[in-house]
C-alpha cells in the first residue's frame, strides 16, 4: 500500500515535460523558460483540486528565483 501524493505526481509529470520541450541535447539539463514551466504547471495544478493556488504561487515562486540566476530557464534540478 502506498499513499498517493498529488505533488509527486505533479513534478513528475514536470519532469517528463521539460525533457520533452527541451531543446537541450539528450542527456542535458533539460532547461525549459520559465513561462512555459510557469503555465504548464499552473494549469496541471489548477487540475487536482488537492493543490492549492496558494501552495502554486509559493512553489512557482521558488522556482522563479532559481530560473532567474539562469537566464530565466528552468532545470529538473530546480524541482
């Protein structure tokens, strides 16, 4: 038995777009502009009604700041 973890399933599908969007080589940092992140993760948050808009704009705020010290681009890492 396993809990089932909104946020998790959240970063991981975050992952898996980044590594998709990318246009980093295979294997890279998988950077995506922060925008694109920023959207994505809204909307796929806004989705599951176990995530606050609160808890969105913390977590989207963190991530902004990261993305900012690489020229507004997001990496996996900063997740």
């Amino acid at each position: 038995f396993s809990c089932w973890n909104p946020l998790q399933s959240l970063l991981s599908s975050m992952k898996q777009a980044c590594e998709i969007l990318t246009r980093d080589p295979e294997g890279g940092a998988a950077r995506i502009p922060f925008e694109t992140f920023s959207f994505l993760y809204s909307y796929l948050a806004g989705i599951d009604e176990e995530i606050s808009e609160t808890e969105t704009e913390a977590f989207l705020e963190g991530i902004k700041e990261q993305a900012d010290k690489h020229h507004g681009m997001v990496l996996i890492r900063h997740f």
